[in-house]
C-alpha cells in the first residue's frame, strides 16, 4: 500500500505526477494548509515539520518532496539517471532548484494570499520575492530554449518536480518575458499522467486569482 498525503495545488502535485507517471497506485489522504491539522501530532509522526507531502510506502513515511521523488525513482529504476550517468549531477540540480524556486512561491502565497490583515505584509519583501522569483524563471527559461525537457536524455523525475512550480509560476511573473518556459509548461501538463494527476488530486485550493499585482508600496 503507497498512501500519499496531499493539498491539491501544492508540492504534493509531484509526487502524485510522478506515481502516475511510473504506472504506482496509491491511496489519497487530503489534508488543509489552513485548519491546522498539519500540526496534528498525527500529522507531524508522518513529516516533523508539519509540511505536505509525506507518503507512506515500503513499511515507512518519507517527508521532502526531493527525497521521495529520489527515492521512488530509484526503487522503480526508472526516470532518473543513475549514480555514475553523466546526466546524474544536472538531475540532481534540477530536483534541488525546483525547490529553491517553490520556496520563492511559497513566501508570495504567504505575502499575497495567507497573510492577513493585508497591512501586516510587507510591500518591500513582495516585490525582493518576485524580483528574486524572476531570476530562477529567466535561468529556467535560458535552460529550457531548444529542449523539451529539463534533461537532455528526455523527460525524467527532475520535471515532475516543477509539477508545483509550473502552476504557480505565473501568478506572479508575466507569461510573455518567458516563453521557453510556457511552452515546456504547456507540453508538461498535456502529458496523460500529468492530467490523471489533476484529475485524482482534485482542484487547486491555494490560488482564487489567475494574477497577483505587487500592491502599490
Ligand atoms: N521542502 C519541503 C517543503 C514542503 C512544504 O513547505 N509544503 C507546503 C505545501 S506546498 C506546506 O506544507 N505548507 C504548510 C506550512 O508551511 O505550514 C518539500 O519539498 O516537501
């Protein structure tokens, strides 16, 4: 039994592409960001610091999205380049940078959505946030422009990690300044897995604009 816990929209996405994608079933347990529950005891037996996704395979939790996708990639053999392939160091780059830019994300979720009153937020963080999200999607774009996938060898785990990332991406940041990385964005979400995905994780509960404008400071 694979059960993976999970927030629809959030980086639980992932791990529910990616067991799709290598054919897993698993179990679906939904929990809320903003109910508390994440800091259940429950809950915190599964991932200490009481954050999404944990997922409870071969007799244990796993928390980190990075090390379950790691570790499932390498329990399949499947979608990741090995130990020793030439293609290993830029998997484990891509893997690691997905999350450094979900953590941009998620500080202008905080900023832009959780925040409130709106008056405890900070205009000047917003707007370092979204300068410092910008950096990440021009490498990202940079990267993509000639490729359809982030490894040369073709699709593998790496890109089921932006599978928070590409969603959230251009809330805050303009489409048109990174059009490498719609068009990957666009070919990542028609794949079929990604879509089952979607389908079973249920509808985003993070998002309620298409948009986030920096407020006026
Ligand atoms: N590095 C962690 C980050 C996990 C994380 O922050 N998840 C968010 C949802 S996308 C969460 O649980 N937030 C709840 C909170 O911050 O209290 C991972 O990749 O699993």
């Amino acid at each position: 039994m694979i059960r993976l816990h999970h927030v629809p929209g959030s980086r639980s996405m992932r791990v529910l592409w990616l067991l799709e994608e290598l054919g897993l079933t698993a179990e679906l347990q939904n929990w809320s960001l903003v109910d508390g529950s994440l800091r259940s005891p429950d809950f915190r037996a599964l991932s200490p610091a009481g954050r999404i996704p944990a997922l409870e395979v071969d007799g244990r939790s796993i928390f980190e999205s990075g090390a379950i996708v790691q570790y499932l990639t390498e329990r399949e053999n499947r979608l990741a380049p090995l130990p020793g392939d030439p293609e290993r160091i830029d998997f484990l780059e891509w893997i690691n940078f997905a999350e450094t830019q979900a953590n941009i994300i998620q500080a202008l979720n905080i900023h832009h959505i959780f925040l409130r009153p709106e008056t405890a937020r900070s205009v000047a963080l917003m707007k370092l946030d979204t300068k410092r999200l910008a950096v990440t999607a021009r490498a990202l774009n940079a990267h993509l422009e000639g490729k359809k996938s982030l490894l040369s060898s073709g699709f593998s785990a790496a890109d089921c990690m932006m599978g928070f990332n590409i969603e959230a991406l251009f809330r805050f940041l303009s489409e048109g300044d990174y059009p490498a990385v719609v068009a990957y964005r666009d070919a990542m979400m028609a794949r079929p897995a990604y879509q089952r995905a979607l389908a079973r994780g249920g509808e985003d509960e993070i998002y309620t604009r298409d948009f986030y404008e920096l407020p006026d400071a």
